[in-house]
C-alpha cells in the first residue's frame, strides 16, 4: 500500500529499473547511462541539462539543451518510445513573440518543461543583457510562442510549479550574477498572468550541516505534488581545490505557502561518483532537471545532466524518497518559516 499520494497522471510505460540488491540509497542510477552520449547527432558536440515530459502517445517528449561545436548552447526538441532512446530533431527550437514575429534568444541553456492546465511551458537561461530566465509556451512541440522574461538579469535556474497555487502561477529562481556565480539561494515569485511577477520569496539558503550545498543551491525539476508536501529535487554546489562539485538535493515545501520549507534532507541524493559524472567538459556536476513520475506504483525516474557532456537517468520510489528525506531532516537558517 502506498504510503504517500502522488497528484500527477498515470504513466504506465515509463523507464524503469528495479532497485539493486544490497543497494542502501534511496536513488539509484539506471544500467543504460548515459542515455545520450557525445557528438550525439551531426554538428552537436553534447546534449545534457535537459527536460522530458510524457507524451500524448504514450511516448515521451523533451526540450535539450544542445552545443555545437563551436560551442554556442541552443534548445531541440527530442523524441522518443521509451524515454531512454532518442531521436533529436536536425534543427534548433523556433520561437516568435505573440504577434507571430521571429524571437528567437541568442544562446539558451538548462530547459525545464512544466505542463499547466493545457499549455507546456519551457524556462530556460537566455541572454537579457546578462544571463536572465526566459519563458515560452507550446501545446505541439513544433509551435512555440516566447513571452516575456518573468526577471532581469541576473538570474537562472526557473522552474514553474505544475499549477496553480491559490490562484496564482509560481515560479522557483535563483538570483545570480554575470559569471559563474559564487553564491544563490531559491527564491520563489508569483504571478496572475505570466507578465506581472511579485510577492518575491525566499524558499532555502545554501548551507547546512555538509559541505555539498555551502557554495550556491538552484532548483532542478518541477516540483511535485505529493500529499505530504511539494517535492523538490534542487542541485547544491561546493568549493573544492579542483572546482565545484554538483550533487543532487532533496526537499519538501509546504503545499500551500511553497517559501516554508517543511523537511530538507541534509545528506545528497546523488554526487558524481561515475565516470560519465566525473569527467566531460565540465568535471563532476550531477545537475537535475526533470522528473516522470507514476503515481500508480509511486515510482520516480530522474532525468539529470553529468559532467555538462551527457543525459543520465537515475530512479527512486517515492514513499521511500519521501521517508529518507524526513528520516535525514535539518533546519538551515529559516527555511522553516514562510519568507517574507
């Protein structure tokens, strides 16, 4: 019996691996990474950072980030049956502004696809004068209107939530700087109507006990709907004598006021551990930024960028998820409370 409700669709076929033997952590990674390896189509030096979402087919869909090999980091669109094999389309993503104009952003990277009501919404990192979170709109994946940036510059790493909240859509952030950004905590903001953002909030702040998420916190996939509070998967970043390190985190918002962090779990998901994780453009960067989740079975498969050079897949159950996560719970700073 399910020990915790999962508020999303069903979704019967999606990738799956069952938990290895004499396996103690409450995320595994599956046995075909990395699902996307280097020079994965012509002209592409690495797709990674990317987002999936099923299909009305009961295939799956995705928004990828994508490098050429001149290096400039732009969106496709990928296919696939399973979620583990696919096929990326020969050109980049198109976009025009709501008057049906050409608009599209000079470089994008680190996509996240989230479905509300009936409209998917992509949020990406665009150039605004500075790095800046852009927002675009589609229902086909072929068609994709732009609307404007939520913030100015600088900042990265939006997330929508997969609904409303109190009548209001909101959108999880982190507010940074022109570069490589040494610092960032999550914040999250509000809105009517996509346009006019406000009642700014903060959510959580780096640190805690362990030193993987003491530098910069961001977050990954959309969150999720569980009865015992909205799952959030986020990456924390450390300083290190050879660069930073990204791990994968875990955290449970208050359903009602998103900037009350209800448990965090102080001790990371995932750290980069495999070859694939420790080596590529950028060394050692375990970075999620998507979810599939069945709510039938309380399974969860975690799609996740590594080493800036490939897709990866891991998995979890949830109600695990969500024990390991309560049962290693610390309060930093004033992530408890709701943030004004």
């Amino acid at each position: 019996m399910k020990k915790y409700k999962v508020f999303s669709e069903n979704i019967k076929n999606m990738p799956w691996e069952e938990k290895p033997k004499n396996f103690d952590g409450p995320v595994w990674r599956s046995n075909h990474n990395p699902i996307v390896d280097r020079n994965p189509v012509k002209g592409i030096a690495r797709i990674f950072n990317s987002a999936v979402v099923p299909w009305e087919d009961g295939s799956f869909i995705g928004v990828f980030r994508a490098e050429t090999i001149h290096t400039l980091p732009h969106m496709r669109v990928g296919r696939s049956k399973d979620g583990i094999n696919w096929v990326f389309e020969e050109k980049r993503l198109e976009m025009v502004d709501e008057q049906g104009k050409s608009w599209n952003p000079y470089y994008a990277y680190d996509p996240r696809v989230v479905k509300v009501d009936e409209d998917y919404y992509v949020i990406w990192c665009t150039e605004a004068h500075g790095p800046a979170i852009g927002l675009a709109k589609t229902r086909d994946f072929k068609h994709f209107v732009r609307l404007e940036n939520p913030f100015i510059p600088f900042n990265r790493n939006g997330v929508l939530f997969p609904r409303k909240i109190n009548g209001n859509y909101r959108i999880l952030s982190r507010a940074s700087d022109n570069g490589h950004t040494p610092f960032g905590d999550i914040f999250v903001s509000e809105s009517p109507d996509l346009v006019y953002w406000g009642r700014h909030r903060h959510v959580m702040e780096r640190g805690g006990e362990g030193w993987w998420q003491g530098l910069k916190i961001g977050c990954g996939a959309a969150p999720i709907e569980t009865s015992e509070g909205w799952l959030m998967l986020y990456h924390g970043v450390c300083n290190t004598c050879n660069g930073y390190v990204y791990s994968m985190g875990a955290a449970i918002l208050d359903l009602d006021e998103p900037s009350k962090v209800k448990y965090r779990c102080k001790n990371y998901l995932l750290t980069p551990e495999m070859p694939y994780e420790e080596q590529g453009f950028v060394p050692n960067v375990v970075f999620p930024c998507a979810t599939l989740q069945d709510p039938e079975t309380n399974r969860l498969a975690i799609y996740y960028g590594a080493a800036d050079s490939y897709v990866a897949l891991a998995y979890a159950n949830i109600d695990e998820l969500i024990d390991y996560i309560k049962e290693n719970n610390e309060v930093v700073g004033r992530d408890g409370e709701i943030g004004k």
